[in-house]
C-alpha cells in the first residue's frame, strides 16, 4: 500500500510518486487526487 507522502513549498505542494519521483502540484489535493487516479489506473 503506497503512503503518500509530500510538502508544501513556496511554490505549492511537492508530493513523492509510487515509483520514487517527485513532482510538483498547485495543491496538496491536487496531489492526492492525481496518485489516487494512478494507483487505481494500475
């Protein structure tokens, strides 16, 4: 089960990504929104 996990910046919210990357968002539920459609695309 991946935990996802992150932080804020100035320039918003940086989250991990199942596979070990990070990547940006605006948001911390545009974070979550966008792993949950990753996990459940797999």
């Amino acid at each position: 089960m991946f935990n996802p996990k992150g932080y804020y910046t100035s320039q918003g919210y940086t989250g991990f990504l199942p596979d070990g990357a990070r990547m940006s968002f605006p948001t911390q539920d545009e974070y979550l929104d966008f792993v949950r459609e990753l996990l459940d695309a797999a």
